[in-house]
C-alpha cells in the first residue's frame, strides 16, 4: 500500500515555487503518491503588459496547462482544480468548498496533507481562506456524521502540515533583491518568516532542484514576476529550491521536539 501526499492550494505554481523540492522528492521516491488539488486557475495572475491580458478565461487555460506540464515533472500522479476565480476563494461559500475538499480527501484518503499556513505565507487572502477550508474540511472528513457531495465513508489524515517558510529562505531571497508583499485593504503585507525552533520539519531534497527549476519554467506566464531569481548561482538556487521547511499542525503518529527529516515519519 502506498502512502499518499495530498497538496492543497489555491493558486498554479503554488506547488512549484512553494512546495516543490518536496514534491520532487516524494515524486520520484517509489513508496510515495503525490496528489494536487488546486482550488483556482490562476486567471488573475498576469504578469506582462495590461493589454495584452488574454482575460480570464484564457488566462485560466493557460496556466492550467503550465500546472499540468509542471505537476508531470515533479512526478504527481493526479492534479484536480476546482472551478474558484483567483482572488474570490475568501468569498466562497464554507459549506460547498469545505464539502468538495472532503469529497476529494475521502476519495483518495491520503495519509498526510500539506497546505499554506494560517498567515498565507505573505498575507494573500486566497492562501488564508484555502488554509481554513483545508483545516475545516480535515475535521469533517474524519466525522461519520458529515455527508459530501458523493456520500464516501470517513477518511481520518494521520498527519497535516503547514507549509513555512524558514527565516533562513527569507533572508536569502531579501539578500538577493525578492520580497513577497501585497497590499490588502490598504495596508501591505509581507512574507512571514519562520523561526528555527517553531519548524517541526525540514525536507532536504538538494538532489532535486533541476527538476524543480525545470518545472518552474513550465510556469511561463510567471517568470516575469520572478525577476533576476532564476539566474541565481547555482549553489544559492540549491539553497532556495533544495528543501522545504513545514510546521506540523497535527500528528497521530509522532510528536515532540525532535526535528523530523521525512513527512511520512511514524507511518513508513
């Protein structure tokens, strides 16, 4: 039986930029599925001049095939997207999201689940609400009393995680020019940082970040908003795309002080 990895985010290279080395790794390791829902196609996402903005519905077409193309590479076995609009997954209605995440976790009863953390990373409202819906509808699958959309048993996760970025990642990336920020309701937002002693997990995956970079160019209508990161030296594009850094929400299976190096550990 192999054991299972459900990735949710809201956005097309959320799963490349943020959790890539892990899922390159996971990808090519032969105990491990990997699987990806991805609550919206990204169709607010432009990044080159405003008017040559194909609009949403093409936008959304593109950058579902980019994600499509950058899953392959990072050896997921199975991509689902919901039919949210990029920007509006805080406006979705709880029940109907958090029922269709349930029906997708009971379907593929995944033994661990990674999403954003309760902060989205850097404060995009999107990230937030997924991280919400994601932690509600873990909850309601495990509970026999909540029927979904197509009426499966019960699946209880064994272990979730929040995915974190390590104080180390920021500042690297601050040093070399990249700063996450957005400005939500007039007031702007950066990229959280997370301390050495609140991560409970790192996943060193050095060998594996070609194959990340590889699939982060399959994110062609992204690049414009990556500046110079890509022509990093090889040895700071190791660094970046070399490991993941988690904070561990819940765990069946283990638990303490003690820094984990794998995701599946306690069920291997």
């Amino acid at each position: 039986m192999p054991l299972k990895l459900l990735a949710i985010f809201p956005h097309p290279d959320d799963e490349t930029l943020g959790l890539g080395p892990a899922l390159a790794r996971y990808g090519a390791d032969p105990q491990v599925e990997t699987y990806l829902l991805c609550a919206t196609r990204g169709e607010r996402g432009w990044q080159g001049e405003p008017a040559a903005n194909p609009g949403l519905e093409a936008l959304g077409q593109i950058r579902e095939a980019e994600l499509r193309a950058a899953a392959q590479i990072l050896g997921v076995r199975e991509v689902t997207l919901l039919d949210y609009i990029d920007g509006d997954v805080d406006h979705a209605e709880p029940e109907r999201i958090i029922a269709q995440l349930v029906q997708h976790i009971r379907r593929l009863q995944p033994h661990l689940v990674i999403t954003f953390p309760p902060d989205g990373n850097y404060g995009h409202p999107d990230h937030i609400a997924l991280s919400q819906f994601t932690t509600a509808a873990l909850v309601c699958a495990a509970d026999a009393g909540f029927t979904d959309p197509a009426e499966q048993p019960p699946h209880r996760v064994a272990k979730f995680y929040f995915m974190a970025d390590s104080r180390e990642l920021v500042n690297t990336l601050a040093e070399q020019g990249f700063v996450l920020t957005m400005t939500v309701d007039g007031v702007e937002r950066g990229q959280v940082a997370w301390e050495a002693w609140q991560l409970t997990t790192h996943v060193e995956a050095a060998e594996h970040w070609p194959t990340v970079l590889k699939a982060i160019r399959c994110h062609h209508s992204q690049l414009p908003s990556l500046g110079e990161v890509l022509n990093l030296p090889e040895e700071l594009l190791r660094r970046v795309w070399g490991r993941n850094t988690f904070y561990r929400a819940y765990s069946l299976v283990n638990g303490g002080r003690q820094m984990e190096t794998d995701l599946f550990e306690g069920l291997r």
